[in-house]
C-alpha cells in the first residue's frame, strides 16, 4: 500500500495498492452502479444511488450518505474511459459538459496487471492547493485507503 502527496505536484494526492485480482475485475467494480454501491464510501457511510454512464462526455452521479442519514450527491463527467486499464472523471462538468458551480477535482484511475494482480493506483487532481489540502484533512488517505480494501474485498467474491 502507498498514499502519498506527490512532491512535484503539490495539487495532487496519490493512493496505490496491489489488488489480488485482474484488473477486469476491477474496472467492473468501477463500473458496474450494483458493485459500486457495495464499496465506494468508506464504512460506516453508504452509495444509496449511482448512475454511471461510463463513456467520455458520460455522467458519473452518486449519492453518498452518512451514518447519521445526510445526503452528499456528488455529479461528474468521464473524460476519458479506457476498459479495463484507465478511467479519468471531473466534477469540473455535472453531465453534457456542463460547468459545475465548484470544481473540486480530476480523478485519474489505473488498473495495471501485474500477474494476474491489479496495480492500482487513484490520483486525486485539485484545483487549487486549498483544496488538495482540504480533501487531505477530509481524510483522502484514511477513506479511499478503507475503500481499497474494501474493494478487494468484493473483487474477492466474483
């Protein structure tokens, strides 16, 4: 496992883990609004929706909730979709390139095979260092490293 800021890119945060997986299996968990839904929020919080049309100019919309039952939507754009190896979404756009009120970040995701493993790896792009810093206090390492393990975890069971 890795989390680290990038020291040449201090806009950006970077999480890798091995997964013991193929990475189609693990694009599927990315991909699939179903399998999302079971490990994109680090528990306690849940996905109680998701919409993924996964193509560029696509949308990527889900609800995430907290354990005291608020409701955080959070709406983007595939800018890029590469199956099985890359995807890259934007909350810059909301759907049909469409700007969002406040971007917040670029997600770049890649799933390398490594033996029959995934190497995966989540950069998380910011618009500015305030909000690499506020993603960093929000708990970026702690939650998307819980839905990592999460995730393999339910990589495990298909």
């Amino acid at each position: 496992m890795t989390a680290a800021t990038d020291p040449a890119n201090d806009r950006e945060l970077v999480l890798i883990r091995l997964i013991d997986a193929p990475p189609e299996k693990v694009y599927r968990a990315f991909t699939d609004p179903e399998l999302l839904k079971q490990w994109f929020a680090p528990m306690p919080w849940t996905i109680t929706e998701a919409e993924l049309d996964v193509r560029p100019g696509g949308t990527n919309r889900f609800v995430m909730r907290s354990p005291e039952g608020e409701l955080y939507p959070n709406q983007g754009v595939y800018l890029e979709v590469v199956p099985n190896e890359k995807i890259v979404v934007t909350d810059a756009y909301t759907e049909a390139w469409k700007p969002s009120e406040k971007p917040f970040m670029t997600a770049i995701l890649t799933f390398e095979d490594e033996g029959g493993k995934t190497r995966y790896t989540a950069r998380a792009r910011h618009w500015s260092v305030a909000d690499r810093e506020a993603h960093e206090k929000m708990g970026f390492h702690e939650g998307w490293g819980q839905c990592a393990d999460q995730l393999a975890a339910l990589v495990a069971k298909f």
